[in-house]
C-alpha cells in the first residue's frame, strides 16, 4: 500500500518503464546542500580556479619538492644552459602556442557554422523558451520572496451563492448591463469579476457512482434541483425521471416518445435505415444535441459508439448541462441566441433538436444558418417540434407561417426534406457545393466570402451567409472513413490540417505510454486513499473511477485516443486554447468532441464537472503570451471544474512545474512531483482535490 499524499510535499517519484520508485526529495535537497558545502570549504578549494590541460614549466614559481636530487644536482631539463636561451625558448613556444589557438578557433568556427541546421535551430530555439521559462520562475520567485509569510496562505472559500454559478452567466447582471431580453442568457465574461477562491460542494454532497451505474442513477443533494422540483415538475418531465429517496433514477422514457429507444429507431428509419445501430455505417458519429433535457438520447446512442454532445443555456436551477454531466455525459453550456458557437465548421454528423426551444424562424434565419455550419456535407438535421404537426398546431396560421418559413429557407441551404413522421422532421444537408450556384438568382442566404468562413468562430456574431463552402475539410460523411477508422487518419488526410505524418505517427506511441505510466501511478493511489464506500458496487476492469475527463491543450487528440485505445470508459473534452494552434478541426475530425477556449476566461460549464484534468504543455502556453490573467486564475478555475477527490496531471518543464506545485499548496491540493526521466527537463504533477464536506446551518 503506498503512502498517502502529503499536501503541497513534492516527493522524488521517478519512472523509467513499468518501475517506480519512490524517493524523499528534501533528504536529497540536504544531502547536495551539504556535499557542496565540503567542496566550498576544503582546503585546496578556491572562489574561482582555472586548470589547463597541461602544466607550463614557467610559470610555476613555486618550489617543488622534485627540482633537485637529494646531492644537490638540478633534474629539471630546463636548469642547463643559459638564460638567453631560456628566454628564446619561451618566446617560440608562446608563438607556437598562439598560432595552435588561432587555427583551433578559426576552425571551430567554421565547422559550427556549417553544421547549423533545421535541427540545430530547433534546438536554438528550445534553449531560448527554457531561457523564457527561466525568466518566468525567477520573476515568479522573486514576487513570491517579496509576500514574505503570505506566500503559503491558502485561498479562502466562496461564498454559499457561489456553490452552482458559472462565472460569465448572470443573467440578471447581463440585464443590467443593457443586454436585450433575448440575450440575457448569452455568455459575457467582464474583466475584474473573476475572484480566487475555493467552490465548496453542497451539503450532503456525495461522489458519483462509478460508471456505467451512474449514468442511470444520481445523488439529488450534487445538483441544483431539488425533490419539490421533481415532484412539481410536468408529467412528462416525471416520465423521465424518478425521485427515490436520496437519488434521481433515469429512465429510458423520453420527452416525446415511449421510449428514446422507439425514438432513436424512428430517426434511423426516416434517414433510410434498420435501425440507430446503422447510424455508423451511414457515416454518423458525433452528434450536436441541442437542448438535450437530462442527456437520455446521448444515452441511449452511447451504447451504439455514437457521441453526442449536449449543449443548453446556463440555468440558475434544474439545469439540462449539469444533470447530464452529473450524469458522465458530454454536456457544455451554449447559447444559440446571437453568437456563433464554439465549434469549427463542418463539425458534426448530425444536429437534433427535440423541443429545445429554440424559435428557428426568428432572426432571419440565422440560427438555421448556424446549425447548418457546423453540420458536416451530407449530414442530418432532426427536429422535433409540435409546429411540425400537421394535424395540431398547423391549423393555426401563425404557427403554419412559422413553419413555411422554416421550410423555405431550408430549401435555401440545399437541404433535402425526407419523408416526414408524426412530429419529427429530418432534413439532409447537400453533399455537392454545385447545389448553391444550381438555385434561383439572388437566392438566401448568400455565400461567406473567404475573410468570413474562418475556422476560429470563438463566439463571433451568427453570421447571415452560408459557411464552410471554402474549406478543405468539405467531405460527406459517406465518403469519410467510419469509426473507429476515422480516428487513424493517413498522410492526404493529415496534409488538410498542415500536420506532418512525422509528428502524428509519433504522437501516438508517446500518448500510449503516457497513459499507461499514469494508470500505473494512479491506480495504487485510488485503491490506498480510496476503500470501497458501502453499497458500491466491485468495480469491473479496467479498475478506474473516472469518467469525465478535460484535456486542457488537447494538439491533436492523442490523449483521448489513447485513453480509448487502452480500453478506458471515458469521455474526454478535448480543449484547443486560442492562444496556440488551431488543432480543432482535425480532432473532430477524428470523431473525437471538442472546442476552443480562452483560459483566461471561465470554462462555459458547471462546478464539480470533471473526475480528471490534464494539461501537458499548458502552462508553457500560457507563460509565453502576455495574458491578462495569471497562473492562479488559472488553478482557481481548474479547481472549480474539478469534483471532490478528483486528479490532476501537469506535465511541462521543470521550473514551471515548481511553480505549479506551489500553486497546489495554496489550493489544498496533494501533490506528488514525479520525474519522466533522468536526463529529461520535463515533470509530471499529480495533484488530488481533497473533499471539503461544508457543514450544514
């Protein structure tokens, strides 16, 4: 059984393979300290010395007790002879030596300047971010030198109102700030209102249960709903969900349907298909769910290898994101009311609606238009809506001019109409850009001109013209690799993106190790600090707790496809920062999910969300560009998103990751400082979130 983590302790720990060895960094900072303290102090030890590679006879004046033999007769070659010719001597070998200097440096030169390459340069450049990273630490030093006693003062706790908000969604606030109604639920993040403290969990908080168990039952005090909501809420939202006790049970029974099994099995059939198990086949894998309810359809697809994303407004209570999340599904908070979501375009294999509440026909068709941005060439939009009833609400002539209108326009974005059933609509978007110069003159919406259709739409206003028609990426999902395929991408594919077939065959070996150094690590620490709680279940192989994972510098998704390549049942948010390189679009490419973010802003999700966060190469990132932020906002925020007993892994370069273990000190963390290799600059740091149990009134 291993030790339990010390907080804020960095202990030695190194690996090199499968073997781990645990050692005590502070004995060895004390054994160093006091071996140069003999080298300092001995007797033949001087502030500063130079030795030559050999002794000049000369210019050693000093005596020595191998000049003469003992009967007085001179051993030393240069006694003999005059002192004229001793001095001509020394004139010759001092030019002789002169000479040898000047040809050894003119020579050194010429063959350093020759053997100056691409990899020399590398290495050039290597060496001046360490130079950089240098510079941080020290400046970082030096401030933390000039706090004194404050250095180690831990961050205080939140205030209770802190306990479910999300920073940059206030409604109430957006209000006052002159926001029109339609955009109160939008995300604004004001500078100055961020503050550095600890999000405390909720009284009677609980940790999930271990997946997949948790995925159909959740502790009711770890969300912001509470039993009266549940019991007052409509019937059809209780056909969905049931209170027992202390936990919500999910059911499979969806808002519209029976089932979400029936309903999922009619969309496959809509599209052409046997069943939602051909989703795959016909080239759907990712999914945009908009307004997802509490996360069954995602559900449900999950058991078919399909991946669906959910996306809601901010709630202040009974919120679609968090019970999904809570859950162990993919679930963000996202606004489709004026701004442009962050997600590249050509994205998604499918986007659904089921009453989501979102008007498609206001805004002059914007909102359509966005839905048909991210949606990839040949992909499906689904929506379900009692507008579509033509026995019901068409009757009505306001609610059948809704309807027109949304119909027309689809028409516009060369979107096919299948056969409809009951109150469900499928429309399937174009797989040929001739389909745009094929319609009627002057047709809407018009095409995004080149300096429009970008590929870092980081909540950029909707847009009026149709996007993605100038990408590379505009392939039909019946022409893409199907999954798992998908996720291995050859040299044409790879060439879109800009991304060298070098780096990412040997990204992927790399991620594959990691990964399975950092279960070896993990593994003994969860069964040590973690028994079995009574009425768990025995966890089945491979013997981890988490579920949701976010990738904070996701490149180019290795991480998650090592993950799953290694047979672990996780999700993972792949997060490309927008300070760095746009990877985006290829890890969606790869059927893996993700979006962009700017970390000196507040992740658009809920408190508590994740079981891990990674960040390999962010704080180097981070450190290198002037930001209006600082590495504690930085921890600050990643603790708000991490659950209680959560982990965390850094890895970066030595000095950064000192750093960052001073940070977890002042955020209560447990922290483990491990060494990748012996010659390597790189460390890991493996923290662990305590649980903070907040007392009730």
């Amino acid at each position: 059984m291993s030790r339990p983590l010390l907080r804020g302790v960095s202990g030695g720990v190194r690996f090199t393979g499968k073997n781990y060895s645990w050692d005590d960094s502070q004995m060895k900072e004390k054994t160093e300290k006091e071996d140069l303290d003999k080298i300092r102090h001995s007797p033949d030890h001087t502030h500063m010395s130079f030795r030559f590679p050999f002794r000049l006879p000369f210019l050693d004046n000093s005596p020595s007790k191998n000049s003469f033999s003992e009967n007085g007769f001179a051993t030393d070659p240069y006694a003999t002879g005059s002192s004229r010719s001793r001095h001509k001597l020394t004139l010759l070998f001092l030019k002789f030596s002169l000479v040898m200097i000047v040809i050894l440096a003119l020579t050194g030169s010429f063959l350093w300047t020759i053997s100056i390459t691409s990899s020399s340069r590398g290495h050039i450049i290597r060496g001046n971010r360490r130079i950089q990273e240098q510079l941080v630490s020290d400046l970082w030093d030096i401030g933390e030198l000039s706090l004194g006693a404050s250095r180690f003062k831990e961050l205080d706790f939140c205030p209770e109102e802190s306990e479910n908000h999300v920073p940059c969604f206030n409604v109430t606030e957006s209000l006052a700030l002159g926001f029109p109604g339609s955009e109160e639920h939008d995300r604004h993040c004001l500078q100055g209102s961020r503050q550095n403290c600890l999000v405390l969990p909720p009284v009677n908080y609980k940790i999930p249960l271990r997946w997949p168990t948790g995925k159909d039952v959740i502790w009711v005090a770890n969300v912001k709903i509470t039993a009266q909501e549940v019991l007052s809420s409509g019937s059809l939202t209780k056909r969905m969900m049931m209170l027992e006790e202390e936990q919500i049970s999910f059911r499979s029974a969806s808002l519209m349907f029976d089932g979400v099994e029936d309903y999922s099995h009619q969309i496959a059939e809509m599209i052409g298909l046997r069943n939602e198990s051909n989703l795959l086949q016909a080239g759907v894998r990712s999914i945009l769910d908009i307004g997802c309810g509490y996360g069954s359809f995602g559900a449900h697809l999950f058991s078919k290898q399909l991946l669906t994303m959910c996306i809601a407004n901010y709630e202040a209570s009974g919120s679609q994101v968090q019970l999904t999340l809570e859950r162990g599904l993919p679930a963000m908070i996202g606004s489709f009311t004026s701004k442009q979501l962050p997600y590249s375009s050509l994205s998604f294999d499918m986007v659904h609606c089921a009453r989501c509440g979102i008007d498609w026909d206001q805004k002059e068709g914007s909102l359509l238009i966005e839905a048909d941005r991210v949606l990839r060439p040949g992909g499906y939009f689904v929506w379900t809506s009692p507008l579509t009833n033509l026995q019901g609400s068409l009757r009505k002539k306001e609610n059948q001019k809704r309807w027109n209108f949304v119909r027309t326009f689809a028409e516009g974005l060369c979107w096919d109409m299948l056969p409809q059933q009951d109150e469900t609509v499928v429309w399937k978007k174009t797989s040929k850009k001739a389909c745009y110069g094929s319609r009627n003159s002057g047709s809407k919406p018009s095409l995004c001109s080149k300096a429009h259709d970008v590929e870092t739409p980081y909540y950029r206003p909707l847009q009026s013209c149709i996007g993605g028609t100038q990408s590379r990426r505009w392939i039909p999902i019946e022409k893409r690799p199907t999954w798992p395929s998908r996720c291995k991408l050859n040299s044409d594919e790879l060439a879109i993106y800009g991304v060298s077939p070098e780096d990412f065959a040997e990204d992927t070996p790399n991620w594959n190790s990691a990964v399975r150094n950092y279960w070896s690590l993990l593994s003994p620490l969860i069964f040590s600090d973690h028994p079995k709680r009574p009425g768990d279940e025995d966890p089945s192989p491979p013997y981890n707790m988490l579920r949701n994972v976010l990738d904070m510098n996701a490149r180019f998704g290795g991480f998650n496809s090592a993950l799953l390549e290694a047979g672990k049942s996780v999700w993972v948010m792949n997060v490309v920062p927008t300070s760095g390189p746009n990877s985006l679009p290829l890890i969606l490419d790869r059927g893996f999910v993700g979006v962009l973010h700017d970390w000196c802003e507040a992740f658009p999700t809920y408190p508590r969300t994740y079981d891990m966060v990674h960040a390999e190469g962010l704080l180097s990132l981070v450190t290198v560009q002037q930001r209006q932020c600082t590495l504690l906002d930085l921890f600050s925020e990643i603790d708000r998103l991490l659950r209680p007993e959560g982990w965390v892994i850094f890895r970066d370069s030595a000095s950064l990751i000192e750093i960052a273990r001073a940070l977890a000190t002042k955020l209560k963390w447990d922290a483990r400082v491990v060494e990748i290799e012996s010659n390597s600059n790189e460390r890991l740091l493996i923290c662990q979130k305590p649980f903070f149990k907040k007392q009730p009134n």
